[in-house]
C-alpha cells in the first residue's frame, strides 16, 4: 500500500503553549510549499520493530544489551526508548535459551555498566514478549508532573492519580476505586498522595461530596481544618481522647450507611473518610476497626467510601477482613517485597521515589504511574477557595457521658454549702428533688440516689 506524507520544515509549523502546535494563516501558506515524499507502509510500528544489537544505534540500549549479553542474558531491543517523566524504559525481548530471571538479576551489571546506583534501575516482568528495563533520569532530567496540570472538574466524582507508563492520564471515577489502601515508606511520595487524593475531591462543592479526616501524626491532613466540606473537625493524634473521637466519628459514618439502607436513600452526597496511619488507630480500638470494616464491606452501593494509608501494612498488624474490603492498592516504594506481596502490587519495593507508583484499581486493571507533585502553593489555593464558608459540622466528637457519670460528677460538683442546702431542703421534699434534677442534669432515678447519698454525706457508686 502507498500513502502521500506531506512532510513540512519546521518553518512551517508554529509551536504553542504546552507543546501545541498551531498553524497560522503564514504558517498554512509555508505548508503549501512543503514538498511531497511518497513513503511505502511496511504495516509495521517502526518505534515496536524487534532490533539486533548490532543495529542499535542509542548507545545506553547498546550497554545494556552488551551488558546482557557478557551476563550470559543475550536480548534483542524492541523499539527506540520510551522517555517517562521519571525515567525512560528500555524493552528487550530474551532471545531463544534466555531466561527472564537471568535478565532481572543483571540489574546491579546495568548499573555498573551505565555509571549509576542500583536504585536507579528497574527491570519488569515479561509482558507482551518484552521485559521493561526502568533507568531513571538524571536530577537534570527530570520532568514533574505537576497537579496545577490536572484536568477540569469532571462531572463525575474523581481522582486524579497522575501520568501513566504511555503517559496518558490516569482518572478514577471514585465510585469504580470504592476504597483505597495505600502504602509507602517514608520519602516514597505517600503524604504528596494524600494531598493530590484530597485536592482533587475538594473541586467538587460540599453538597456533593462531605469529608472526614482522621490525622494520628498531626502533620499530613491537619492543615485543611475548618474548610467547608468537613463533617466534623480533623481528628488528630493517636492518645485516649481522639481515639475515643474517631470511635464517634466511625460509628456515626456506620449508622449513616444503615440509615441510607433503610431509607433506600443510595444516591445522597458523597462521603469520603481519609485515614492516615491506620494501623496506629486500629491496634488500638477493636471498636473503630469493627466499624471501619462494616463502612467497607457495605459503603460502598451508598456512597461512603474510605482512603486509608500505612507505612507497612503487613498480615500481622492489619484484619484480613478489612484488607479484602479496599480493593483498590496504590503503592508508592515500600519497604520489601513482603509488603508488595500484602498490598497486591508486586515490584513496589522496586519503585524509585518521589511518586513513582503502582496503582491497582477495584476493576484489577493494574497502572504503573508517576503521581503529580503539589505544592504548598497548589494547596493554598484550594484552601483559600473553601475555607470563606463556615463548615456545618454533622458530628459531634463529645463523648456522651453514662447516667452513671452523670451523677457522680454531679454529686462531686456540690459545694459543702450546697450540700448543706440540700440537707435542710430535702424536708421540702419534691422541691428539693428537683433542685438536684436540674443542678446535677440527671433523671428522677439518679437524682432519688443523689439524694439518699447527700443524706449519708458519701459518694454514690453505681
């Protein structure tokens, strides 16, 4: 098959903004001047042509395959380098007698061999008959994904997670991720995430979507407190009382995933409960894991949805239940493979830092990203657009106080003059049984103890 190719000089096209191209009414008149080649279509993808190594002509492909080859590891290149943000990806295609397990432990000879740390080589596993070869950029080199490229709101409720392998965009609706499960060490890109996560939920107006946040370190999430779309003020540390808060924050998001059963009300705004370090709040209320897990396990036709994060998530310090609950994963670099092994993403251990991520989406459908950077001044901007409006806070984190706490704290408040008054008006009998109802804020039961105790003079134990 022939094909006519109008090839143009580079006069001829204009460069925009962003990398666009833009054609002037000068530039379409230069056009018409660019001179006709006829080129013959083989029906083959040049840049996916398998490439002997002596046909190579990138000299780091051409140290890599040598390097192959000295390993005992003979590969042939598959296309020109594909250039990510954070790294370019060399495909290599073992040759017949070459195990992919003898390319993969090649890895340090690569470094070796490039003049770089073997940290900063990645190499895949097979697929689609080639096995990927990460080597990342020089600092120099580096291209950022930033967030303030993010995409219009779209109608749907989403997240943006950044740039693909392709480096195409990667959007999740929020109802197809139903909960996240995120891991990474520190310096990996894991609070960068959370930021990202939040801010692109924050496009969307409070009536559409309300949020909970749930801070143990004080640091990550606590800098958006008192924007508009929070159902109770950001829950931080991990001490007696807000434990005890996130235990009332919890239980009232499980009551509110019954009521929206019962009341077949499916489709009411968006809740979105982030939780950072999650396994510092679950050791130690097995009461906020038990709602925690009812929230997952039935949140998700009624649009409740969780976004938890952990450093090492492991068998042994996180419910099972619960993990079979956030099907989707996204990892950042974790700690070992046994932590890859647990979050389902296998390789995470191998990532390179600042973003580099595998992302697992509740359809199985597996991503190699690189998140986008936020800045202070990314997050600013988001807060300063919904901080103007008071939040209507629906939760109240107050522990109710027990009848029982009531009245001892009301027979505690006393003053010896007012026990004194209360002895000499006890003769006025219903008058003074009412004083002690409104005083200690208790019922006529309790307020019949208090009573009987002011006239022994003790504290009441109930």
């Amino acid at each position: 098959m022939i094909v006519d190719v109008m090839v143009y000089s580079s006069a001829a096209i204009g460069l925009g903004v962003g990398g666009y191209l833009l054609f002037s009414s000068e530039n379409k008149e230069n056009s018409r001047r660019g001179r006709k080649k006829t080129v013959r279509n083989t029906g083959k993808n040049r840049n996916d042509a398998t490439i002997s190594i002596n046909k190579v002509i990138n000299p780091v492909y051409r140290k890599i395959l040598n390097c192959l080859r000295d390993n005992g590891a003979p590969c042939n290149g598959k296309g020109q380098p594909i250039d990510h943000f954070r790294y370019r990806i060399y495909r290599v295609i073992p040759v017949l007698g070459t195990k992919p397990e003898s390319v993969r432990q090649s890895a340090s000879s690569i470094a070796l061999a490039l003049g770089v740390s073997a940290e900063n080589i990645q190499i895949g596993s097979v697929s689609n008959g080639y096995i990927p070869i990460r080597v990342a950029k020089k600092e120099s080199e580096v291209n950022i994904v930033a967030f303030s490229q993010i995409e219009r709101r779209p109608k749907n409720i989403s997240i943006w997670f950044g740039i693909d392998d392709k480096n195409k965009p990667v959007t999740y609706d929020l109802s197809r991720l139903v909960h996240v499960m995120m891991a990474g060490t520190t310096g990996g890109g894991k609070s960068n995430a959370l930021h990202v996560f939040v801010c692109s939920l924050l496009r969307y107006p409070p009536d559409r979507l309300r949020l909970i946040m749930i801070d143990p370190k004080h640091v990550t999430l606590s800098r958006y407190e008192g924007i508009d779309s929070l159902l109770c003020p950001i829950i931080k540390g991990v001490k007696e009382e807000p434990v005890a808060k996130a235990e009332i924050a919890m239980r009232w998001v499980a009551e509110e995933v019954d009521k929206r059963y019962e009341e077949n009300n499916l489709n009411d705004y968006k809740i979105v409960v982030f939780i950072d370090e999650l396994i510092r709040i679950t050791e130690k209320s097995e009461k906020f894991l038990a709602d925690l897990i009812t929230v997952a396990t039935l949140g998700r036709e009624c649009g409740v949805h969780i976004i938890a994060a952990a450093q090492s998530p492991k068998k042994t310090n996180l419910d099972s239940e619960l993990m079979e609950n956030l099907p989707s994963r996204i990892c950042v670099r974790v700690a070992d493979h046994y932590v890859a092994g647990v979050m389902n993403c296998k390789g995470a251990d191998d990532l390179f830092d600042r973003g580099d991520a595998i992302l697992l989406g509740a359809d199985n459908v597996r991503h190699r990203v690189q998140l986008p950077l936020i800045t202070d001044g990314d997050i600013d901007r988001f807060l300063l657009s919904r901080k103007g409006n008071k939040p209507q806070y629906l939760i109240d984190l107050e522990p109710q106080k027990s009848e029982t706490e009531k009245s001892s704290q009301g027979y505690d408040s006393l003053s010896a003059e007012l026990k004194e008054k209360y002895l000499i008006a006890l003769n006025a009998g219903v008058s003074g049984l009412l004083r002690i109802k409104s005083t200690c804020g208790v019922g006529d039961a309790k307020a019949r103890k208090i009573q009987a105790a002011l006239l022994k003079d003790q504290k009441i134990k109930c």
